[in-house]
C-alpha cells in the first residue's frame, strides 16, 4: 500500500469488493501502513459489508475493535445499520441485543434507534414488544417524529385495526409531524388489506388532492398490496392517478402488475403487459418473465411457459433455477414427465445443478403417474449426486408411496433413514397415517401411533385429527371419542377440525343428544364454531324432526356474524320435505334468494323436484323443472331420474320416454331402474314397438351385460345383445314378466326392426 492511503481510499475498496472477506482481508492489512489508522468512515463501511453478506460473526468482531478507536458517542448509524441487517434475515433477537448495548457502550439511542428497533419488530410480527419500546421512547422524554408515527400506524394496520391507524394519521399535524406520502400509503396499504376499498381510495384522492404526491418505491409497495389480493383494476385507477402528478412507473410496476394478473388467471392481460414493457422504454429482466412463467405454470400453460423461456433467452437474458424449476414441476403435475427430464437435461447442460425442489418435483410426478420403482430410482440418484438429504425430499417420497397404497414401502424407507442417521419427523409418520386412514385400515393407524409415542414421538393436531376422522368416517364413535381423551393427556387440545370431525359423526349415526352435548362442551372449551359447525347442527336437528328448532338456529347463525350458505338452505329444505312439509320447504325455497340473498343451485332445485314428484305433484315438478333450465341451470342425471321416475309413478308414459331420450341425449347415461321403469309403462301400454327401441339403444350405448363383450363376431353380437339385455333387466327385477314376454318377441319382430330402423341408428339421441 502507498504511504499516501487515506481513510476515504480504504473506504471506496471496501464498498466496492464483491467478496466481505477479501474486503476484511484488506481492511486488516492496511492497519500495518505506518501512520494509517481507521475512522468512523471505514468501519461503517466494512461493518456495513459484512453484515450485509451476513458475516455477523466478523461482523461483531469489527464492532468489538471499532469501540476501543472510536468516540462511542457517534456510532449510532453503524448501530442501526448492524440492527437492520440483523433484522433483514430475521434474526431479531440479536437486532435487540445491538439496541439494548448502545447506551451501555455510551452511545445514547435517539429516536432513529427507536424506530429503527421498533420497525424490526412490527415487521416480524412482535407487535407487543414494539409497543413497549415505543411506551420506552416516550418515558425517556424524546420527541417521536413522522416515522414513529408511520411505523405504529403499519403496527395497527398489521393487526387489523386500520381505523385505529386512521386516528394517528389524523393526530399527526396536531403532533408536530408534516404528513407525508409514505404514512398516506401505509395507511391505504393497511385498509385495502382488510377490504376497505372504499375508505382507501377515498385516503389516496386526499393524498393526491394535498399535493402528497408518493415516489415509485411507495407507489410500488401499495399497488403489491393490492394486486397480491387479486385487485389488479383498482391499482390500475390508482397508476392512472399518479401518471398525471409526473410519477412513472418503473420496471417492478410492472412486475407486480403482472404478479396480480396471473393470480387472478387473466393470463392473456398478463402476457400484453409484458409486450408492453418495451414501449414504455424499459426492459423486461428475468423476475419479469419468472413471474409469467410460475403464473403459466400454476395455470396448466407449461408448454407456453417453455416458449417464454426461450424467449427470454432470445433476449440475452439467462434463466435461474427459479425458471427451470418451475418449468419442471409444472410438467410433473400433468404427468409430462418426460417433458419434464427434457428441460432438466437441456438446464443440466446450461450448467444449472439441481436441487431439492427439483427432485421433489420429479418423485412427486412419478408417483402420482404410478411409477414408484422410479421416484425411488431418482431418489437415490439425488443423494449420488451429493445433494444434501433432507427431511421435505424424504417426505415426498413417502407422500408418494403413500398415496399409492404402498404404505409398507413407505414404513421401510423410513426405517433406512433411521438407520443412516435422519431421524424422520411426526410430518412424516403422519403422511402414512393419511394414507392408511383413506384405505381404511384406521385402527393400524391408532397402532401405530401407540408405537410411537412409546418411542418418544409426540403426536401433534393433524395426527389426532386424522385418526379422529378416519373413525367418524367408519362410523366408530367410541373410537374417535377415546382419540379426544388421548389428545388432552398428551397436551393437544381438539381444534374445530377436531369437533366438527365428530360432530358429523355423531350427526351420521343419529345421535342427535349426543350432537348438542358436544357442541356444548365444543363452546366451553372456547372452540368458536363456524359455519360448517352449524350446518352439522342443522342437518342432526332435522334427523331428529325438530326442523322448526333448525329454523330458529338459522337466525342464531346470523347473529353470530356467520352467513348461512347453500348447504344450510339445502338442509334445511331437505328437512321440510323429510317431515313431509312441502309448503314450508317451498316458501324456505323461495325465501333464501328473495330474502337472504343465497343463490339456487342445481342441488336445491333437485331436492324441490323429487319432493314433488314424490308426492305425485309432477307438474310443479315439471314447472320447477323448466324454471331451472330458465335461470340458466344444467339439469344433472339425478334430475332427469327424478323426473323420469315422477312421470312413470303418474302414468305420463309420453314424457317419461322422452325425458329418457333427452337424458341419453344430454350425454347421461340413466340407471338400468330407471330404464325398466320407462320400459314397462311402454309395455302395459302396448307400445311394444318404442319399448324395443329402447333395447336396442342400450345396446349402441354399451349398456349391456359383462356377457356381451364376450362376443367377438360383429354380427352376432347384434343379434344376442338385445336378448342378452332383456334377460338380464328380468333377472335384476327390473322389468316384469309380462313386459320380458313381449319384449322378448318384439325384439324379434322384423317388422317392428324395420319401422324403426332410422331412428335406431339416429345420433340425435
């Protein structure tokens, strides 16, 4: 080094050195030069570095050595820097040890170290601890400026009081404090996100009418808000707002915006924003098209995806592991997995080395195209390779194997990670206890979660729930209730999963005294019900014929702020009819639209239509019917039976044969009942001619015994089909003797055949 180096030289090095230790390294060597000696300039500058590249070790060491060459009374901005390094990586508990030894090394916090600290906590979350720094600030007597007030104002709005925030943005002139652009918007941000828009375009037309114009990086973080929750319009009307005070967007505008649109799926829109980056005179960089990729991607457009890849190398732009990985993993969830390996050769090539992620996408898609033996292969080629073992890789596979019923593999591969050191965590016991529970073998499942809390292992929420609803779902209440006593020895306390999984239990096996003690005792222990709950409720009171007490319930569902959905209308509709009150259900039918403002479905429609019909009211069966396709609801298969069964009940041959046709039309293949029902009116009525129609339609439709497909010569398949059918609907008890008799003839008679050969081969059906 030259004699002539000064602390402005070593300075600009170590800004400028990409490497924290070489710029240590150097930082150290100069210290030899005779006459040198390092300044508050370059020790801000070197702890700066290292904490910024999270070398927080040397980092304290510099701190360590700067104290003993420093005036400690003007080291506060290298503190806040040390502090908000630390905070940036979440490490907030040594940003508070930095705050609380500043006045210990005689340098006395003001109010930047205050907001510097109390920023740190509201943004990880630590909103009481925040507090009481501020509480701190204030008992030290010092003065809190416009940022003190911004950052209490993101505490607030950060817990879901933005109006609370309001009244400190209301309070700050009062204060002393000039308001200013970023309080405004972290006001606006804090109401947009709880879904007061109104009140917060109403602050942003304020902002901009008091010539608080937002700079970019502002504008930016309040439009993320908005597009993150899918209200990409509304930030639209904000930038059109700015534009006109000067401000111009920048390239990450237009990233976010493109963020919003793809969460919203308007891809299309997504895509012309990214064309027009380029005529804004900016230039589109790989966050911009990563964020159009993972939108294609989440969307089931890979292949479109892959061709913005190419295009943003086209660009001279170089994709990361983000891009590829994304890429990857979408084409595994289509099961494209050798699209899939394709990408990853061509990255492999690019120099891109896979990681985890990329691993756990391939073994996913594997196994969920079935191909277990190679998730297995990749597997262990992953750890080949050197990559890192890890506990999400191990769980993919045994996620894999489990959802292939290969529950014993999955035991066994957990075994070998205990045997090579990686103990497996309960995520990974409960990912087979899933499994087990969805085949059914529950009670292996409780087994097992005997032996290992023997081991040691302690069973969290989802393992108890899971085991609970496997029980509810085989109906083995006494097995689910004593899952509950063992949940509360170990310290786990039921959540609502927990209460509404034996809820619907004991509301499946009509228990109903059952169903309200332990809705009670739900509420006793402070579990706040939700609208499943009482839609629980509602169906076990009107199991129990106490429809009117079910009603009443309805009203209580509102006043606990809750809305009543289409679930609740349908059970309770379904209820009336139950209880053979058609009127009611009807007026409870009309009401939830009119009244409480739930849409119809196809699914209440049904429920009207067969209560009708079942009282032989087909024609307020039929009114509804048509009332339905009127306000634009497909009819389902259920409601062509239905309707099919209410015509055949009444005599209305005429319409039951045709609703039949029309449901065949429609693409809806009808019960075998409900074509024997079709089929004998035709009989007794003497229509033998379009009862054998029928036949012969079911044959072209594939509906025919497992005997027919035996028959491999064309033309006698067509001849034994039609015979084959008829006795198999008589065999099944779905056609009378009677109509077997002459059926049995009519499919015989050439002469029918041939008058009704046309529309036997019609595709109009």
């Amino acid at each position: 080094m030259s004699p002539a180096v000064l602390p402005k030289h070593v300075a600009t090095i170590v800004k400028y050195q990409k490497d924290p230790l070489k710029a240590l390294e150097m930082f150290n060597l100069v210290k030899k030069e005779d006459g040198f000696k390092h300044t508050l300039l370059t020790y801000k500058c070197m702890i700066e570095k290292l904490g910024f590249h999270g070398k927080f070790k040397e980092m304290e060491m510099v701190l360590m050595e700067m104290r003993l060459n420093v005036d400690n009374s003007l080291l506060e901005g290298v503190y806040i820097g040390a502090m908000r390094n630390y905070g940036r990586i979440g490490k907030v508990q040594e940003a508070v040890d930095v705050f609380e030894r500043m006045d210990f090394y005689n340098c006395e916090p003001t109010v930047l170290s205050y907001n510097a600290i109390m920023n740190i906590l509201v943004e990880h979350g630590y909103f009481n601890q925040a507090h009481k720094v501020y509480l701190r600030m204030k008992h030290k007597g010092l003065v809190h400026d416009v940022y003190t007030f911004t950052i209490r104002m993101k505490s607030f709005c950060r817990t879901k009081r933005p109006h609370a925030a309001l009244r400190l943005l209301r309070n700050m002139p009062s204060q002393g404090c000039e308001l200013n652009a970023v309080a405004y918007c972290t006001m606006i941000g804090g109401f947009y996100e709880e879904d007061y828009q109104l009140e917060a375009y109403e602050l942003f037309d304020e902002m901009v009418r008091l010539s608080i114009c937002p700079d970019v990086a502002a504008f930016n973080k309040l439009i993320h808000t908005l597009c993150r929750k899918g209200h990409v319009q509304e930030s639209e009307k904000l930038l059109n707002k700015v534009l006109k005070r000067g401000i111009s967007p920048n390239l990450f505008t237009f990233n976010i915006f493109i963020q919003g649109l793809c969460r919203r799926g308007t891809l299309n829109e997504a895509i012309s924003l990214l064309e027009s980056v380029t005529r804004e005179s900016l230039i589109p960089d790989v966050v911009t098209y990563n964020t159009l990729i993972s939108g294609l991607c989440k969307n089931s457009k890979v292949a479109e995806a892959e061709s913005y890849m190419s295009k943003m190398v086209d660009r001279g732009l170089e994709p990361d592991g983000f891009t590829y990985n994304t890429i990857i993993d979408g084409y595994c969830k289509l099961g494209m997995i050798q699209n899939a390996e394709k990408i990853l050769n061509n990255a492999t090539f690019m120099g891109f080395v896979p990681d985890k992620f990329t691993y756990c996408s391939l073994i996913n898609g594997l196994c969920q195209d079935g191909d277990t033996e190679r998730a297995m292969v990749v597997f262990s080629e992953a750890l080949r390779k050197g990559l890192e073992p890890n506990i999400v890789l191990f769980n993919t596979l045994i996620k894999g194997l489990s959802q292939q019923g290969l529950i014993l593999e999955a035991l066994q591969l957990m075994g070998e990670m205990s045997e090579k050191g990686w103990r497996p965590d309960i995520c990974s016991y409960n990912i087979v206890f899933n499994g087990l529970c969805k085949m059914g073998c529950v009670s292996d499942a409780h087994n097992l979660m005997n032996d290992l809390i023997v081991k040691g292992y302690l069973p969290d929420i989802f393992t108890f729930n899971t085991l609970i609803d496997g029980y509810c779902k085989q109906l083995k209440m006494e097995n689910a209730l004593e899952i509950i006593k063992t949940m509360w020895t170990h310290g786990v306390t039921p959540d609502l999963i927990t209460y509404n999984s034996v809820l619907n239990g004991l509301c499946k096996v009509t228990k109903f005294e059952d169903v309200m003690e332990t809705f009670k005792a739900m509420i006793d222990k402070g579990c706040v019900p939700n609208i499943i709950t009482y839609n629980i409720l509602l169906e076990s009171l009107c199991k129990a014929r106490k429809v009117n007490e079910a009603v009443e319930l309805l009203d209580e569902i509102a006043n606990k702020g809750l809305t009543p959905d289409i679930v609740s209308f349908g059970t309770l509709i379904n209820g009336f009819c139950f209880n053979g009150d058609l009127d009611e259900a009807y007026q409870l039918f009309r009401k939830m639209q009119h009244k409480f403002k739930v849409l119809q479905t196809v699914a209440t429609y049904n429920i009207m239509i067969n209560a009708f019909c079942e009282k032989l009211n087909i024609h307020m069966g039929e009114k509804l019917f048509h009332e339905m396709s009127d306000n634009g609801f497909t009819p389902d298969s259920y409601t062509y039976r239905v309707m099919i069964d209410g015509f055949c009940k009444t005599g209305n041959t005429d319409s039951g044969y045709s609703f039949l046709l029309k449901k065949i039309e429609k693409g809806f293949i009808p019960s075998l009942t409900t074509f024997g029902r079709v089929i004998n009116c035709l009989c007794v009525e003497h229509r033998i001619h379009e009862a054998v129609i029928i036949i012969h339609l079911m044959a072209r439709k594939g509906i025919v015994p497992e005997v027919v497909n035996t028959i491999f010569e064309s033309d006698k398949k067509v001849v034994a089909a039609p015979k084959i059918i008829v006795e198999d609907l008589l065999k099944k008890s779905h056609i009378t003797y009677y109509a077997y008799e002459v059926l049995y003839d009519g499919i015989r008679d050439k002469k029918i055949l041939k008058k009704k050969l046309p529309a036997m081969n019609s595709d109009n059906f």
